[in-house]
C-alpha cells in the first residue's frame, strides 16, 4: 500500500542453505507422492551468491505446474521513502533505497524469464506466480506511486501471453480479496498495449480487513481449461 513506512533491512540469505533446505523438502514431496511429484533445486534456487534475495520455483510433475515466488514487494516496489517520521529519530537513504530496488527488479524479472523457461520445458499446463505487491491496487493509481512495477507488469504480460497456457498470479499488500483478469484488456498505465486473457489474479483477505480471518482453496485441475479454480473460507 502506499505511504507505508518499510523498516525492512535487505536480506541476508544463503543460497547453499536454501538449496539444502530445498533438498529436503523436494525429497520428502517425492517420498510422498511416489517420485510423482518433484523439483531441482538447480531450477528452483537463485544461485546467484551476489544476489541476497532468495526466489524460488518448483515443478510438480504430478499436476503438471509451476510455482514461483518472487521478491516484489509493496510502497511502489519499496521506491517510497523507507521512513517518514517527523521525529528525525529514522532517516531515508535514496541511493541506498534505489540500488536495492534497480538491483532486486533485475533479479526479479531474470527469475521471470527462468520460472517460464522451466515450465516450458518441463510441460507445464500452468503457471503460479506469488508475490507480495498487489500492483493494482486503487490506491497506488490515485496515489501515483506505481511505476516501479512497471517493469513487472510488462514481462509477466509478455511471457505470459507466450506460454499461451493459464497463469495464476497470487498477491497479499491491499488486504481486500479480489479475482480478477488485471490485462485482460491490456492497460496504459504499464505500458501493455496487447491484451493477455490467459493471466487471472487473486489478492488474498489480509488481517486488517473483515472478515478478518478467512482461508483461500486453490484447486488444480489439468482436465479444466481454466486449470485453476478458488474458493474463500471462513474460519
């Protein structure tokens, strides 16, 4: 959401431990579904050791999908200034705040590329993308703080439309649920002239909103054109 301080620091992660810790969850997946359903590690960790941010992919043979998370994140893909209290006690750092972003877009979108190559080539009948920012969100727009994911938008739209297959892109931040089809009739305002059908959206309820607490049943159908299928809740 806009105007929303970020007291974040960048991450300190370890690509070995990550890949470590994808070993395992990978064979217990494989364990339980009978090698049915499984991932690389080599395609499902960023390795890139300069790079802190981990993102992360993975096939499941067993319903034919990718899954991939990647490391976009609300207040304009952090372009807001990272504090804004009157009290001096916290200061912004422009430079410091821009080179995360120019450095974490790059990465972002290298991921992009690589989660569609790999469902692609493993034959994917769908794509899930999960990120943080809900890119259009009202409030941005009203707000003009939006242009950082215009990169984003773009590729998600160009790869999208390529694959020619269901993508799903799941999104939190707005905290109101929404399913919607965001470029299904392109949009201006990222630059998206041709229009991607195949992309839905969903931002899940968050906790700040009522109903305040509630679940969200994604179903996977290979069978169904649509692939993918939701429904919300209660708790």
């Amino acid at each position: 959401m806009p105007n929303r301080p970020a007291t974040r620091k960048p991450a300190a992660a370890s690509a070995a431990g990550t890949s470590a810790g994808l070993d395992s969850r990978c064979a217990g997946e494989r364990s339980r579904a009978r090698s049915a359903c499984s991932c690389s590690p080599a395609n499902a960790v960023d390795s890139e050791a300069a790079e802190p941010q981990p993102r992360f992919a993975w096939s499941c043979f067993f319903i034919r999908r990718t899954f991939a998370a990647v490391h976009v994140v609300g207040s304009n893909n952090s372009l807001v200034p990272w504090y804004t209290d009157s009290g001096g006690t916290k200061v912004d750092d422009p430079a410091r705040r821009l080179a995360e972003e120019q450095a974490r877009d790059a990465a972002n979108l290298s991921w992009l590329d690589r989660t569609f190559a790999l469902a692609t080539k493993q034959g994917s009948k769908g794509v899930v993308l999960f990120l943080q920012a809900d890119m259009w969100d009202p409030a941005i727009f009203a707000a003009n703080q939006y242009d950082g994911f215009t990169n984003t938008v773009r590729r998600i739209a160009d790869l999208t439309r390529a694959f020619g297959r269901p993508v799903l892109l799941i999104n939190g931040d707005s905290h109101v649920f929404a399913a919607d089809n965001p470029l299904a009739a392109g949009d201006a305002r990222y630059g998206v002239a041709t229009a991607v059908p195949n992309l839905s959206r969903i931002t899940v309820q968050g906790s700040t909103t009522a109903p305040l607490t509630e679940w969200l049943r994604l179903k996977v159908d290979a069978s169904s054109a649509s692939v993918f299928s939701w429904g919300r809740n209660p708790r």
